[in-house]
C-alpha cells in the first residue's frame, strides 16, 4: 500500500545522486566550495547539479566557466557540512577552514580523502544563469585507486562509500543512518 505524502517532501523521497562538493574560484582568484544533494549523470561525460542563484559559487562558475565535483567520504561529513553552511562572499576564508588537497589538473582545493573527483567545464551557460542548472562537461575524473574495479569498470567497492544526503545532518551509507 502507497502512503500519500506532502509534494514539497517529493526531492526526499527522491533522494539525488551521492552528497558531492563543488569547488569553484572566483575571478579575484579565491577558491570556493558548497555540498549539494541535488545531482545525477546526465550523460556518460556529464554531470548535472541543481545550484541555488544566489550562491557564490554560482558566480564563481559563470565567471570562470569552469567547476570540480568531489565525492566526500564519511571522515569529511564534518567538513562537508561547514562548506554547506555558509557562502563564500560572506567568508573568504572557507576553504582554509577544512582539511583539502589538491586535484590533478585544476589544483583546485578537495576535501582530503574524497572518494572521487571531477575536473569539469561548464556546458550551457544561458541555461546555468537561467534556471541554475550546471551542466558539468568532465575534463577528467579521478578515483580513489582502491575504489574501483578494472575488471568490471565499476565504482566498487566504491559504490558502498558515497553518502546519501536523507534530511538536515542526516545521511545513509551502505544501508545505514549516519550523522
Ligand atoms: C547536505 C546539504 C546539501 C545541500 N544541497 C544543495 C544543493 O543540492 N544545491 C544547492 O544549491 N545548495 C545545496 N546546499 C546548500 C549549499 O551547500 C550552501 O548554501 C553553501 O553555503 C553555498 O555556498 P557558496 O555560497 O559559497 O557557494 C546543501 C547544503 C547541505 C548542508
């Protein structure tokens, strides 16, 4: 039997791909970082995330046409939290409060220990600026070697690893409620 819920909860139900991190930089050159729920392949080279107006990070990408998404792992949720409370404008120093490292092309700042990363270009801009729909074209991506598997080209046992973002603090990994 069905339950009928309330459909501003339906993004709840629906979940989103893994919790990632999008890094970014601004024109003046100061990186950036937020967490985001809302996201999904869109086609095997690109990556949709769903990123508010008004964020800084959404600047930082229209200006500079250019984005890193990382998949945290769960020694980062503290960290992931901090880049998801406050906006880069507003705190220049964001970055330097949590624990990076650096990507392989970009050198763009990650949380240290993320599972997986995408060096990415934004694709559409009008329709970035429009409705806040980035279409993330990967450059490269990079994953944690120990992640994946050769013989099958899957995410595993990566795939056991991601977080999935379940309400406020609250995610699940493998199954299980973690906070
Ligand atoms: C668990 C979690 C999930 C989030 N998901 C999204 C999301 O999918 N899209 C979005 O625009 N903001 C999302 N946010 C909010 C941004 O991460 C947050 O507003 C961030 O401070 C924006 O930073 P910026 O202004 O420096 O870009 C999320 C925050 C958290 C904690």
């Amino acid at each position: 039997m069905f339950k009928k819920i309330d459909n501003a909860l339906a993004y709840r139900v629906y979940t989103g791909g893994p919790i990632i991190n999008v890094f970014s930089i601004s024109k003046d050159g100061v990186f950036d970082g937020m967490t985001a729920a809302w996201n999904c392949p869109f086609d095997t080279d690109e990556l949709i995330v769903v990123i508010d107006k008004g964020h800084t990070t959404t600047q930082n990408i229209l200006d500079t046409g250019k984005l890193v998404l990382a998949i945290p792992c769960e020694n980062n949720l503290i960290d992931l939290l901090k880049l998801g409370s406050s906006h880069g404008r507003d705190n220049k120093n964001k970055i330097s409060e949590v624990v990076t490292e650096k990507t392989a092309n970009f050198e763009y700042p990650i949380l240290k220990g993320s599972l997986a990363y995408f060096e990415c270009v934004l694709n559409d801009k009008a329709l970035f600026a429009d409705k806040g729909i980035c279409l993330a074209k990967v450059e490269h991506v990079y994953v944690e070697e120990s992640l994946w598997d050769d013989m099958e080209d899957a995410f595993v046992p990566g795939c056991f690893e991601t977080l999935s973002h379940v309400k406020g603090v609250t995610f699940s990994k493998g199954g299980k409620i973690i906070e």
